[in-house]
C-alpha cells in the first residue's frame, strides 16, 4: 500500500488569471522523491487555525526549506540581516512538529526545517554565520548553484544518519545564511561542516525524526541524496 508524506511549505505570490495571489508552492522535486518510490505526497501550507494541526494521519512529513524564522520563537529580536519571516508558517509547523513527535510520525526536516526542529526542542540560531565568525566556507550560495555540491560534510557513524547514508564524509549543496547556535533537549548532532557548522541533528528519543541542514530535494541523482528519502519513504 502507497504511503502518503506531508510537506509543509510557504507562500508566494504568483501571477495568475485575477491577477496577484498569494499560492501555496512548492519545489516540485518533493513530490518526484515520494512518487518514484511509490508513494503519495500532500503539500501542507501555512493554517490560520495551526493550534489544531494534525499529522498523525500521516506515514511521514518533511518539514521543508524557505525563509527565515522568526527570532522570537527563540527569545531573541530580529536583526536587518533576518528576512522573509511568515509567523503563519512558523506556527503551523512547529505545530507540525509538535503532532509528530507526539504520534511518533517519521520527519525529515531540511534545511529551515532542520533549524526550526532545534528551535522546537528549545534550541536557538544564529542569525547570520558570518557575522558570528564563520567565514571558511561560503554557506549561502546563489540559487542557481542548488544542484551542485559547495563543501564536505562530515558524519558521524554512532547516529541514525550515517546508517542511512553509509558514509562518514559526503558533499553537499548550501543555501543558507543562518544555523544552529544553542542544540535543543532531546537532540544530538549527526554532522558538521569543515567550520563546524552543524549540518545534522536527531532525536535521542523515540521520535523518527532527523533534520539537515543541505537540501537533498534539489540533487535526486545524487546517492546520497535519494537515500534520505529512501529512508523517509521506507
């Protein structure tokens, strides 16, 4: 039996018929990663009623990339340097995730997601890596360089990670200004760029749920990429 995935995603303002409209979008390489492996996805956009958000329905979610999030979520305010928050989107997935781990759903959470699976646990962020210092590598890469692999990064072998991916050290795609700064209750780190960055973290409890901080959607040819939703789709 197919199993159906949820992907929560954002707003966008597309141009249409009547004009202007604000569209709920998503990259549609998401829905490739479950159909060719025989499942179903559900695209999940921003709820204004996100106190009453339910995935336990769901085999397992993805908790997706997009814009920043909002600092208060983590008891910080915004610098200039935060931009494109969706307090909508924020809500309804933290929401998301909140119903997953109390369901015990599978998450996959990348990249804002990722950030936001910390900030659910009780972690906070930096908001931008190179006014904290992190400069070695160039995390924020142009869009256009999202099908290329930009650094290394490196696993470690005692985590659900590496058992998925079978390898210590992998290439990956970036495109992101903002990481991981504080790690919240109940998650350990998986991975790292060369600069420490953290590119990996899980639950150490019973939750199947682990976030990254690449975006594996946009490289489904690469092997590595396609055993996260492997895993998801599993």
């Amino acid at each position: 039996m197919s199993k159906l995935i949820g992907i929560s995603t954002g707003l966008k303002d597309v141009e249409m018929a009547p004009g202007n409209i604000s569209c709920v979008v998503i990259n549609n390489d998401f829905v490739k990663a479950c159909n060719i492996l025989g499942n179903n996805a559900v695209i999940f956009g921003p709820h204004a009623n996100s106190k009453t958000v339910d995935v336990s329905k769901f085999d397992a979610i993805v908790i997706s990339g997009g814009g920043d999030i909002n600092p208060k979520t983590y008891g910080e305010e915004k610098i200039e340097k935060t931009i494109r928050i969706s307090d909508h989107r924020d809500h309804t997935e933290l929401a998301m995730l909140k119903s997953a781990e109390e369901n015990n759903v599978k998450t996959l959470a990348i990249c804002r997601g990722h950030q936001l699976l910390n900030i659910y646990k009780g972690g906070s962020l930096y908001q931008d890596l190179k006014d904290n210092g992190f400069t070695e590598v160039d995390h924020e890469k142009p869009f256009k360089d999202a099908r290329s692999h930009v650094h290394d990064v490196n696993i470690e072998s005692n985590s659900k990670l590496f058992s998925i991916i079978r390898e210590n050290e992998i290439k990956v795609n970036s495109i992101h200004h903002q990481a991981i700064n504080d790690l919240g209750q109940d998650l350990k780190i998986t991975a790292k760029s060369p600069d420490g960055v953290i590119e990996g973290i899980e639950l150490t409890n019973n939750w199947d749920a682990i976030g990254v901080q690449w975006h594996p959607e946009n490289m489904l040819e690469d092997p590595v990429s396609i055993k996260l939703f492997e895993w998801l789709n599993s």
